[in-house]
C-alpha cells in the first residue's frame, strides 16, 4: 500500500471513530418537539437515557437565594411530592427563557434532555428554550 493510500486509511479511520465518539457523546443541544414524547409518570423508566417528557407544569419555583439559583418546573405534581418529574433551568441559562416560572405554569409542555434524577426524583436540565415545547 502507498503512503498516500496509508495516509488516506487513517484520515478514514480518524473521522469514522470521531463520528462514533459524537454520537454516542451527551448531545449539549437538543430541540424539543412533542413527537415521541412519553408521560412525565414513565420519566423514571428512562433515567440516564435521552427522552422527551411531556407533562403538566403543576408548580414552579425560581429560588433566586440557593445556590446556583434554579428555576424549577414539576411537572405533573408540585413540589414536594415525589411523584413529580422537574425541570432544572440554572442561574446562567435562566436569561434565555425569560421568566420561565410564569411562561410555563399551568402549561402541558414537552422537555428534551438527559434524565436524570435528584433525590430520587426524575430530573431534566434545560439548557436552552429549544428544549421545552408547548404541547397542542
């Protein structure tokens, strides 16, 4: 084989196991439509996994004085029940929602992203609008 032929193989070889890499990696955009969603009640089925999740925004709470400042969203059931599904948005992402405890309250919206769990509560974190839908 020539060196130009090895060079080429290995260039191959490179972008094939970077495009591998890339899509097994956590996506850190994802945009979220309802197609596909399952209920905020299944969202403990899918822990550690990708999925969208629709549900019911019960209550909201943006905690301005804790740490990192989160906006919650909980779906399905307010804080504190534990039968709840919520959504995270942090302190530095909050500005691209605007105020996302009033814009989504009393909404059925779909959310995209890792789940996760917080005290043995399902958990996804919103990074960017595109995440969240309003449901129809």
């Amino acid at each position: 084989m020539g060196r130009s032929m090895l060079v080429l193989c290995i260039a191959f070889a490179a972008t094939v196991g970077s495009l591998a890499y890339s899509a097994s990696a956590q996506p850190t955009s994802v945009s979220a439509t309802c197609a596909g969603a399952i209920s905020w009640q299944s969202a403990r089925n899918v822990v550690g996994r990708v999925a969208t999740i629709r549900g019911y925004v019960a209550g909201t709470r943006y905690a301005s004085y804790s740490n990192g400042s989160p906006t919650f969203l909980n779906l399905g059931a307010d804080y504190p029940s534990a039968r709840r599904t919520t959504v995270v948005i942090w302190r530095e992402n909050r500005a691209r929602f605007g105020r996302p405890e009033s814009r989504y309250l009393r909404h059925t919206i779909c959310v995209r992203g890792l789940v996760e769990t917080y005290a043995g509560v399902p958990e996804i974190e919103a990074t960017s609008p595109s995440q969240i839908a309003m449901a129809r």
